[in-house]
C-alpha cells in the first residue's frame, strides 16, 4: 500500500488522480489533500476517500466543511496549511498538481522529508528548476514526472544512459489556434482559447497550451528533468497528441511512447513506477484505426512565446521565474477578460525585457522576483 498526499484534489490532474486511486483501492490510500475554493468537491472527497488532512485556500471555509464526517480530520488553510497537506506524516508520494508556482515550497519542504515527488506542476521547476533537483539529489529523493511529454521520455530513458541521449523531441499539439496565421489571433475570444483539440485541462494550461507557451515551460522543466542543454531539447508539432515525446540516441535510434490522450496514465506510472498496473479503458490505441499521424516543424514567429522561454531557459538565473510569473498573471487577466489573447504575449515580453537577470537565485531571490514580476504584470493589466 501506498500512502498519497494530493495537492490539487479538486483541479483537472487533481480529479483524475482520485479516480486512479478509486481504481486500485488495494494499492492506494490517499491520507492528505490541498484545494483551494471548491469547498463542495472537498466534501465529497472527504465522504469518499477520507483523507485525514485537509487543507483548503481560506481559513473561513472550515464552515462549510462542517458536517458530519465520522473518520474525523485535520484542517489546514493558505500557504501553510498547502505546505502541511505537502509533508503530511503518514505520506509516501506527494503528487502535486496544485496550479502555479504557489506549489514550490510545498516541494521544496516535501523534498526534505524525503517523500516521492509526482510532479504534475510545471511552474514549480521552471520558476526554481536549479533549487528542486539539488535538493532532491541532495536527499535522494525521485522527481517523477507526471505531464504527459516528460512522463513519456522518463518512460523512454528507463534502462538506457543519459550521457547516450542525442536529443529529447517534445510533441506540441500546436493548441486551440494551430490552423491560425498570426494575423486571425487579434481577435480571437476566450471561449475559442479554452477549447482545446486533444485534451481536456485545467483553464490556465489550456490558454498555456494556446499561447505555446506550455511548450515553452515544458522545455524548460524537460532541460531540469533530464539535465540536457536546450540545443539538444526540440519541438515537434504534432497534432494527434498519440506520441507524447521521443529520445533519440547516438546511435541515431528513436524511441517513442505512444498512447491515447488521457492523463490518468502518466499520473498511474507515477504512482506505480517502477511498476505498470493494468489500466482499465475501453479506448485502447489502435494505431490501424488512427492510420496515420502528422508532424509538422514549429514556426517560431508564429508561437513567440515558445522563443521567450528558450531564450529565458538559455540565458537562466531568475529570468524563467519572471518567464513564468508574467505569464501566470498575464493568462489569469486574459482569464478575467482584462486583456486579449494577444496581450498575453506583449506582457512577458516587457516583463522579460526590463529584467536584468541573476545568476544561480537563492530561494529568497526567487519569492522576491516572483512577487516584483507580479506587481509590474498586474500594472500593465
Ligand atoms: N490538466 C492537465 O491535463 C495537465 C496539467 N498539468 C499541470 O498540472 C498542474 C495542475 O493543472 P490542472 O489540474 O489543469 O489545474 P486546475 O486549474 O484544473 O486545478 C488546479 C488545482 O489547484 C488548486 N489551487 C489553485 N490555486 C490555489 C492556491 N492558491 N492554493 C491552493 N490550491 C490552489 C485548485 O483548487 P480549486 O479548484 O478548489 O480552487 C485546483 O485543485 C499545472 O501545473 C499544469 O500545468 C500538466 C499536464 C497535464
Ligand atoms: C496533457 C499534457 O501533458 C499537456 O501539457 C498537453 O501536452 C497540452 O498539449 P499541447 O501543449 O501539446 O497542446
Ligand atoms: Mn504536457
């Protein structure tokens, strides 16, 4: 049996991850969770799954929690309480799938207790990639990841040599706007970004996605997963989303995962690495049915925020915490209908432009330029 601590529990990977544990009750027990205002989900996990730590986003919400639960709980709000959910004692995975990089220092601090880390949450390794994996090498601790590109490469590393590793190709399904020209973005509305072509997400990664700048974040936590230089990390658009990354080695081979869209793979391999449990689908792939797959090269003017995170990832320091701040801000006011699709992109830009970066950021430095790239992105909005 293994104990989980879920951050997240009511969001996208969140609800998938529960229906992994649902299925395989003999293997799974969840012992803590984090949400944020979804107080009616958290009931409903509570009666199901009983968790003994819960830890929600405000304090005042404990009210509403308050029915009749016989197993009891502990509670927890904010910051602190997301970090208590993050260490719970009882826990021996912690799978994080909180949104943002607000999942950090629960990492961080999970980390120490040397509790497995499944990692769902991106921004955490863009924003501090350096600080997490000294940290977990220091404590011995696997980061495993659970995003599907990153999930399939660890899956095609597993009993080959880093050092033989050519390059790593990420897929990108090119998002909500890749059959348009640059020119058809202006006036594109917040309906048409949240509908993704393969994938159902979360709101803020599917306008990531339409944006590329989840691609771009992707490069960025792949070059920390994996310790490979960005000349050696491509893009590969591919619109089916069946092949979910590939490694190409020296001797020019490539390896591929493959495999129907559908997150609760990634996060089972997660939890059940370095074993496969059987998974229970009825949407098999059947690469005779599919016939045939496309790829395509990325256009990089077309995708600007794709270039700002290689160029942010190669030049480094904290220049992918302001990378990942501008945009988080700058998605979240695309979200509340404050600025265009467009806007997004203009944001990070000046935000990535005013910032001198700093080299080899302490944790400090980080939290600082988190919260100063915010203020200025929230300005301009
Ligand atoms: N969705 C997907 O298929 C994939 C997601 N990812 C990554 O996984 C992470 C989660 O994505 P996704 O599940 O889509 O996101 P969602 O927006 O669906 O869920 C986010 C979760 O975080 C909680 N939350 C939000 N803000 C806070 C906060 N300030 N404090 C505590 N909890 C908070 C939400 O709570 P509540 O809803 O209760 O307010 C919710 O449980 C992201 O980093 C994303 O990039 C990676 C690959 C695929
Ligand atoms: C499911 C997953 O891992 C997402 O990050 C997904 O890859 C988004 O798709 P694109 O960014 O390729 O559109
Ligand atoms: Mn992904």
């Amino acid at each position: 049996m293994k104990y989980i601590s879920l951050l997240g529990a009511t969001g996208s990977i969140g609800i998938q991850t529960l229906d992994v544990i649902r299925n395989n009750p003999e293997q799974f027990k969840l012992v803590a969770i984090s949400a944020g205002k979804n107080i009616e989900l958290v009931r409903k996990i509570l009666l199901e799954f009983k968790p003994e730590y819960v830890s929600v986003q405000y304090k005042e919400d404990y009210d509403k929690l308050k029915i009749e639960y016989p197993q009891g709980f502990t509670f927890g709000y904010g910051s602190e309480g997301l970090m208590e959910a993050a260490v719970y004692h009882k826990s021996d995975i912690l799978l994080n799938s909180v949104i943002g990089s607000v999942g950090l220092n629960p990492t961080l601090e999970a980390i120490k207790e040397k509790k497995t880390i499944a990692l769902a949450n991106k921004e955490t390794l863009v924003t501090a990639g350096h600080l997490v994996m000294t940290h977990a090498k220091e404590n011995n601790v696997p980061i495993i990841p659970v995003d599907s590109e990153h999930s399939a490469i660890y899956q095609c590393l597993q009993g080959e040599k880093l050092s033989s590793v050519n390059r790593l190709i990420i897929t990108a399904s090119g998002g909500s706007f890749r059959d348009y020209k640059r020119e058809d973005l202006k006036n594109v509305t917040l309906e048409q970004a949240l509908s993704h072509p393969n994938w159902s997400m979360g709101s803020k990664i599917t306008i990531d996605s339409a944006t590329m700048m989840n691609k771009g974040l992707e490069v960025i936590e792949a070059h920390w997963l994996f310790d490979k230089p960005y000349e050696k990390i491509d893009v590969l658009l591919h619109r089916e989303s069946i092949i979910h990354s590939m490694v190409e080695y020296d001797d020019s081979s490539i390896i591929a995962q493959l495999g129907t869209p559908d997150m609760r793979v990634p996060i089972q391999y997660a939890l059940t690495y370095p074993d496969r449990f059987h998974f229970q689908t009825e949407n098999r792939l059947d690469l005779a049915k599919i016939g045939q797959l496309h790829f395509e090269e990325m256009d990089f003017e077309r995708f600007r925020c794709l270039e700002f995170a290689y160029e942010a990832g190669k030049r480094g320091g904290t220049l992918p915490t302001v990378l990942n701040a501008a945009n988080e801000v700058a998605v979240h006011a695309f979200l509340s209908g404050k600025i265009s699709f467009l806007s997004i992109e203009d944001l990070i830009e000046k935000a990535l432009a005013r910032h001198t970066t700093i080299k080899n950021p302490d944790l400090e430095t980080i939290q600082d330029v988190d919260a100063e790239t915010r203020v200025y992105v929230n300005s301009l909005t």
